[in-house]
C-alpha cells in the first residue's frame, strides 16, 4: 500500500508526458549577450593562433567556429567532437573539478564553487538552452549534498529531469539533453563510487574517475548517434578530458585579465595554448591509427538497455565492496 502514491504519481506523469509529447511541447531557443561574446570572440583571436582559438571559442563561448577539417574528422574517430561546443558535459566537467577540491576544502565550499563556475558558464554561453538544462539538474543535485542528501542526489537529478521533459517532451531525443543527463549522472553518481578505487593513483587519480565516469554513460548515445565505435575512445578521452576545465578556468582568466592588459593576457594565453595544443596532438594521432574506428550502423535498443543494465550491476558490486 506504500507504493501504491508513487505507482499512481508515476502513471500520472507518464500521462501528461505523452499528452505533452502530442503537443509537441515548449520549444525554448535562448541566445543572449550575442554581442558581448562575439567581442571575446575576437579577443581569443588575439591571444591564440588558429585553430587553438577557434577551439577554445566552441568549449568556452559555444561559438560556432569551423575547424579545418582533419581535427573535426579526428574529433569524430575518437568519440570527442561532443567535446567541443559549449555543452552540458563540459558544464560538468567543470563544476567536478571544482568539487575534487573537497580534498582540499571543506565539501560544502568545494560545492559551492561548483555551483559558481555553473553560474558563470552558463552566461558565457548566452545561457544556451543545452547549457542551462545541465546547469539546472547539476545545480539541484549538487544542493542536495549541500543539505547532506548526498545518497538523494540522483532523485533529486531524476525528478529534474522529469520536469523538465514535461516542459519539452521532445527533449527526450535531442542528443544534447540525453548528453547533459548522462554526463550529469556520470559525475554526480557514478564517479564517487570510481574515486574509492582510482584515487590511489597520484596526481590524476580523481580526474580519472570523472573522466571515465562521464565517458561510461555518455558512450551508448555517442555509438548510436554517429554510428560507429571508436576503439580508442576511453583513452583519447582520459588523456584530453583532464584538460577541458583547465583550459575553460584558464581561458576565462586570459579574457579578463586581458581587458586589464594585453600583455597579461598574452602571458595567460601561452599556457592555455599549450593545453590546447596537447588536445590536438592527441586527437590526430590517436585518430591517424589504423583500428581508431570501425562502423556499427543502426543498433536495437535492447542493445543499450543491456549495456547500463551491466554497467549497473558492476558499480553496485563495487559500492558494496567499498562499504
């Protein structure tokens, strides 16, 4: 009789989902500060050379930059051109970052952080509809271990983003929403429970379990949207991922500091030229291997239930385990 409130809300909800689904839901489109980014836009050029500039301008502004050709081939064979744009991965990304600094501070500051760098990137980015999505469901989970809900926060996520496919129940095939959620999840649920086991190692040890944690959720999507599976993914993406909140932080300081100083800003943008440069040596020559790839074609889903039906079992052997 206990469960029988929730099995009621739950046939409650999946009926306004598929009435909304109907409708075909709220199409949002927001795009603000449009001027005030592409000036950064313009600064970055200053700073960096191409395509380090137009690479920095896609993760950091979500600017629609080209890249020459090889690197966006590259970025597909090693399952990275997600990577990229101004996305809800990145957002997480950076907010973990700021939340590995737990070791260091106390957790509730650490989060707090997280919260902020949320805030600040979801400006740059013109508060870009993919953006905001992740900086909502990561801000609510990420309040929810403020008030000590830490074992609620993957509810506290789930409701978010039911909520929010009431909104737009469309959202629910946007490659960018199914991104956001998983890499969401990824570091919020699951990288807690690889930290206890890669936090030994040195130095990477809890980028690492981010990385891998995102990367674990994300992959099935990624097959399925281009379809073909890059052998070489899971080690492209832990050497460069590491890299993506440095570069972001970074590049943020070079853009202030050089509104105070060009010469500031040129001294900032010579070590975020280096990490961009290391991602894009990575990028080429883990996809100039002859086994980087190889095309799957359309898969059944079934394919992919089983695939997070697996992964679950494993991460709930090892959270018993750590216990």
């Amino acid at each position: 009789m206990k469960k029988l409130p929730l099995i009621l809300s739950l046939i409650l909800y999946l009926l306004i989902f598929f009435v909304r689904y109907q409708q075909g839901g709220w199409d949002i489109e927001l795009d603000l500060f449009p001027q005030i980014r592409n000036s950064l836009d313009q600064r970055i050029s200053q700073f960096l050379p191409s395509p380090q500039a137009e690479l920095l301008s896609g993760v950091l502004l979500g600017q629609n930059k080209t890249l020459p050709v090889t690197l966006k081939l590259g970025l597909r064979d090693t399952s990275t051109l997600h990577i990229v744009v101004a996305s809800g991965q990145n957002l997480s990304l950076v907010a973990a970052f700021f939340l590995s600094l737990s070791g260091l501070i106390k957790r509730k500051y650490a989060i707090a952080f997280s919260l902020l760098a949320v805030v600040l990137y979801t400006l740059l980015t013109g508060v870009a509809v993919p953006v905001l999505r992740a900086a909502i469901m990561f801000s609510l989970a990420s309040l929810a271990q403020i008030f000590g809900r830490q074992r609620e926060g993957w509810w506290v996520l789930m409701l978010t983003a039911a909520l929010m496919l009431l909104v737009n129940p469309e959202w629910i095939t946007d490659l960018s929403f199914q991104l956001s959620f998983l890499a969401t999840f990824g570091v919020v649920v699951v990288s807690p429970i690889l930290v206890g086991y890669l936090d030994k190692i040195p130095i990477i040890g809890q980028d690492l379990a981010v990385t891998l944690a995102a990367q674990l959720m994300v992959t099935p999507v990624i097959v399925q949207s281009f379809h073909q599976i890059s052998f070489v993914s899971l080690a492209a993406n832990a050497l460069v991922l590491w890299t993506i909140p440095f570069m972001m932080i970074g590049g943020s300081v070079m853009l202030v500091l050089g509104t105070i100083s060009g010469l500031l800003g040129q001294l900032i943008g010579i070590g975020v030229n280096v990490l961009l440069t290391y991602f894009i040596y990575v990028i080429k020559f883990f996809a100039s291997l002859p086994f980087a790839w190889e095309y799957v074609g359309e898969q059944v889903w079934i394919v992919w239930v089983g695939y997070y039906m697996i992964l679950g079992g494993v991460l709930l052997g090892l959270s018993k385990a750590e216990k």
